[in-house]
C-alpha cells in the first residue's frame, strides 16, 4: 500500500484554508493512504469549534480523495450525539467524512474539555488492518499492545509532538515490539501553544525507517508499506 504522511503548516481555527491544504496534498501524493497530524483541520487549538462530518469546508478533501481514489485521515474536535467532546480522526474518502477514532489517553489541558475516547479501533483498508492512534496513545506502550490485540496489522499514528520528544525511539519500538510497519504523522512548525517536531515517516517491522521527512513545515513522504 503506498501510504504519504504530511505535515501541512497549519492557520488556527481555519477549518476551509486548512482543509484546501489537505486536498492539495491528497492529490498531489498519489497515495492510497494520507495520514495528517493531530488536530489538523483546526491546530491544536483546543478551543477550536467541534467540526462536524457534514461539514461543507471538508467538501475539497472528500472531492480530492474520490478523484484520486485516496482515503485521508484528519485531526479534528468533535462532540458526540450525547455532547461529549473528543480529540477525532476523521476518515475521509469519496464517500464523505466520518469519525473512526477518538483520543483515548488525555493529558492535561485536554481533559478538561474532551472525554477520553471509548476503546481501541482497528480499521481494514484493502484487506490491511490498521490500529490507530492520536499523539499519547502512541506514547504508551500499552496502547500498541491492545491495538495489536485487536487485529492490527499496521499502527497508524498521528501525533504533535515537540522537539526533543524521543519520537523515533517510540515508533523504532513500536515496530520491533509487535514485528509490525508503523507510519507516523507529526505536527511540523507553530501549531497553537506547540512546536511540532516534524519527522513523519515509515518504519518496517525490524525498526528501520522507510522513509522520513524533516523538522519543516509543509513536508510530505510518501512510500510503499511493506
């Protein structure tokens, strides 16, 4: 599967201008697969007006994704039926958009307006089983372990973690741990009250890094998932 993962500079609270960023990347990877950042559609904001999945601003990335055939994951707040308020990611393909996971692993200040997320998800995308998570819960090693329980075959993370964060050592564990890929998103640049770090990429089974991008702002790799 030829996955890209991007780290779009990202204008607070803008849902339109950054969702227009998403679809340009969509189609400019030619990937199957588009993993974004944390709380991409809006920064990390944690202010920011829940987006919901009928949106009209999301309207460029769901046309993207059905002319290219490419299924993207988004960051985005969002509040449920009962008003319980989540970190999301969306799914968004030709079809529209809709929540496939919510952060379970909170930290301070995120718990203070958002619920942790009910369990852990494993979506299947041509005949691969994906485990995905939001920025914590792939810093717990616990997370990964009952991801993998659940029938992942690949953990799909999307992050904002800061400079100096041990990132990598994570996802080089993640993958040797469990003998599988692991494909990572990050924040890049100002994002909110954060500096993301960047260094989105692909890590195989054993560790190593398919490919990976730098600290910059607007970067995209893509490659193919062994």
């Amino acid at each position: 599967m030829r996955i890209a993962v991007a780290q779009p500079a990202v204008v607070p609270y803008d849902v339109a201008v950054n969702a227009a960023a998403h679809a340009g990347v969509v189609r400019a990877a030619g990937a199957r697969l588009v993993v974004f950042p944390e709380l991409s559609l809006t920064g990390y904001n944690l202010d920011a007006p829940p987006v919901a999945c009928d949106d009209a601003r999301l309207a460029p990335v769901v046309a993207a994704c059905a002319d290219t055939g490419a299924v993207a994951l988004a960051g985005a707040p969002v509040v449920a039926a009962d008003g319980r308020a989540y970190i999301a990611m969306l799914l968004v393909d030709a079809g529209g958009a809709r929540v496939v996971y919510r952060k379970i692993h909170l930290h301070p200040p995120e718990d203070e307006r958002f619920s942790p997320g009910p369990g852990h998800v494993v979506i299947e995308l041509d005949g691969l089983r994906l485990g995905l998570a939001i920025c914590r819960d792939a810093s717990l090693a616990e997370h990964a372990a009952a991801t993998v329980a659940a029938g992942a075959q690949a953990y799909i993370a999307s992050t904002l973690n800061s400079p100096g964060d041990p990132r990598d050592e994570r996802m080089h564990a993640r993958a040797t741990t469990h003998r599988i890929p692991v494909v990572l998103s990050c924040g890049a640049g100002p994002d909110g009250p954060l500096l993301g770090s960047g260094g989105s990429g692909l890590w195989r089974p054993d560790g190593t890094v398919i490919a990976q991008a730098g600290d910059a702002p607007g970067e995209v790799v893509v490659a193919d998932l062994p």
